[in-house]
C-alpha cells in the first residue's frame, strides 16, 4: 500500500481525490486541511507521497513545501492551476523539491477529475517511487513568516551581450536534442547553465509540459544560463548560443528550409502520449541531420517517450546519454533508451554539460 497525504482547503476537491485513490485500490488516504496541517501529518503519518495545493489558508503550499522538505524529505506532486501565475509557483515549488504536479481542475471539478483521473493515478504512483532532489531556498522560508521567492544562482559569468564565438573544432550543422519529463525542470536546472555561451551548436530541449508553462520556464532559464533561452513558438532557424525550449501543447520538429535547419512549433500529434514529443523531435532529426551531427541526451521522466527515435540515432552514428540512476529522479525514460541499447554514455546528471560540451568541440 502508497500511504499518501491529500492536502487541499477545498472539502469537494479533498473529496474527489480521496474517492478516486480509494478506488485505485492501493492507497491508505488520510488528508489535511491546509500547510501547517501537512506539515503536521507528515511526521505522524508518514506518507509515502503527498498531494499539495499552493493557496491554502494559514500557511499556503510553498511554505509547506519548504518546512516538509526540511523536516521530512517526502515526494510531493503541487495541485496547480495552468495560469501563468499558477505556473510560477509551480516551477518554485519543483525548485523547493517538488517532484511533479498535476492540474487543478476547473469549472465543474467531479467532470475535469475524471477526464485526467488515469494522468493523476500515474503520477502519484511514480512520485511515490522518485528520487528526492534535495531542495533550495528553504533559508528564507521560516515557520509563519510570510513566503518569500528564492532567488536562483547565476552561473559565474555571463556574458553580457552573451555573443557566440563559433570553436574552431565544432562541426558545422550539429544539434544537441535533449528529453525530459517528470523531474526535468530542477534537472535541466543542474545541466544548462553549465553550458558555456561559446556552445557551436543549438540545444533543443523537449520537456514534457502544459502550454502556460513552457515560456515562464524558459524565462527563468533565461536568466540562469549564459546561452540564450527561448519558448519555440514560431519557425526558427536555428542558431549557436541558443537552447529552444519546446512550447507546451505543441510537437517541436526539425525542418530544412532553404538549407537552414530549422525548428517548428506544430499541433500536438494525437498517435503520441506525451507533448512535446521527444520521439517526433528525434524522428525529425533522421530525417533532416547526419546523425554523426546530433547529440541526444535523455533525462528523468516516466514512459518511454524518444526512446525508439534516440536509438535509431545511435546505431546511425549520433552519440547519445542517458541519465543515470543514481541522478534520475524518475528512471523511467532513461531506463527505456539504455534497455534498447541505445545509450552511448550513461552518466550522472552532473557531468552531462561537460560531456555535451567535449563531443560538439571534437
């Protein structure tokens, strides 16, 4: 059995949670009220994951969040809404140390459950199983004081103009595709910033995501990282010094127009799971790049999303990482590409930028 803590201020949204666990059939449920009581529950129940609400009376999600981490380390999955304001708190609270989250339903809530109740149940269950990152910022959070936002380390330098000087090694036309899911915007945190602004070649990152998260994200990476960091959201030809966050509720592929690889933003593909899809981005990438010019790197996430594509890569000569293990908070995707031997390197996350950095200068 999951032991898992429902944490909510609304009595219907505590409801349809609980019915829907309870009819998962592996779960003790016990709930709580608002954040002073989750923090409560924690250390007397001892969930093994927790759903949590960001706007709570008496103490809100965040605080929570900070105080659960640093008293208990616990799996969290944050209950957002998909507003660009939910979407802040969001990427705070995966900041903290949250592993994932779920939408907050709208409009008529027993309806919006049960349309995403197998996404819910899926996520919990891996949450459960996840790998703790260990949390920042939880100096500025003190028991009752009021939420503050931690502000994210720079790296140690960045340029100002952050203008590209193409290495004379570098290969002319290579891409750098990387995959992630469910504990990919923490994970992406610990990697990008460490590229350097001089970087030959683009970095394409497909992260699975809703639409009004993708452009705060790439917001906040903006300012961590000295390459340039944008939402794709229009054609683009790609160029060096930049990594193109996939805009959320689209598919990012890779195109040749007038010989310029280029990145699209199109509507989602309905034969595939999850968005952006990593399979269809390695699938554009055969078909557009020498694969000896594509690097693939696949990170933390459930499924198996990209797994076939990256490999395809692989035995036509891309090199190509997956996350290891002990850095994975889940091991899902990486897993699947090492298991179809497509893994060239299976590294920890904290030496992926340097790999990534030696194959483009080779």
């Amino acid at each position: 059995m999951i032991k898992l803590l429902i944490v909510d201020d609304s009595a219907l949204m505590r409801r349809q949670l609980t019915t829907l666990f309870q009819a998962a059939g592996d779960f003790e449920i016990r709930i709580a009220r608002n954040g002073r009581e989750a923090v409560a529950e924690n250390l007397a129940f001892m969930p093994d994951v927790i759903t949590l609400d960001i706007n709570m009376p008496e103490m809100d999600g965040l605080t929570a969040l900070s105080l659960l981490m640093a008293e208990r380390p616990v799996p969290v999955v944050m209950v957002s809404s998909l507003t660009e304001q939910g979407a802040l708190a969001t990427l705070e609270a995966l900041n903290l140390g949250a592993v994932d989250y779920i939408p907050k339903p709208g409009g008529t809530i027993s309806l919006s459950i049960v349309a995403i109740e197998a996404e819910i149940i899926s996520k919990v269950r891996a949450a459960a199983q996840a790998r703790l990152k260990s949390s920042r910022g939880l100096a500025a959070r003190i028991r009752g004081d009021q939420p503050t936002r931690p502000r994210a380390a720079l790296p140690a330098e960045v340029p100002a103009s952050r203008t590209v000087i193409r290495r004379s090694g570098a290969r002319r036309d290579g891409v750098v595709l990387i995959g992630v899911s469910t504990g990919g915007p923490r994970t992406l945190e610990d990697i990008l910033p460490l590229l350097p602004a001089d970087l030959a070649w683009p970095v394409l990152v497909a992260q699975h995501m809703p639409p009004s998260f993708t452009q705060p994200f790439a917001e906040r990476m903006n300012a961590l990282c000295a390459l340039q960091v944008s939402e794709l959201n229009r054609p683009t030809p790609l160029e060096p010094g930049n990594i193109y966050i996939g805009k959320g509720g689209a598919d990012m592929v890779l195109v040749r127009r007038t010989n310029k690889l280029t990145a699209l933003a199109r509507p989602e593909n309905a034969e595939f799971l999850w968005h952006p899809s990593v399979e269809l981005l390695g699938r554009s990438a055969l078909e557009h790049c020498d694969p000896v010019d594509v690097i693939a790197v696949m990170l933390t996430g459930m499924g198996y999303d990209g797994a076939d594509a990256f490999t395809e890569l692989k035995r036509r000569g891309a090199r190509t990482v997956a996350e290891s293990e002990e850095t994975a908070v889940v091991f899902g995707m990486p897993a699947e590409l090492i298991a179809r031997g497509g893994a060239t390197l299976t590294l920890p996350a904290d030496r992926i930028a340097m790999q990534i950095q030696n194959w483009v200068e080779r």
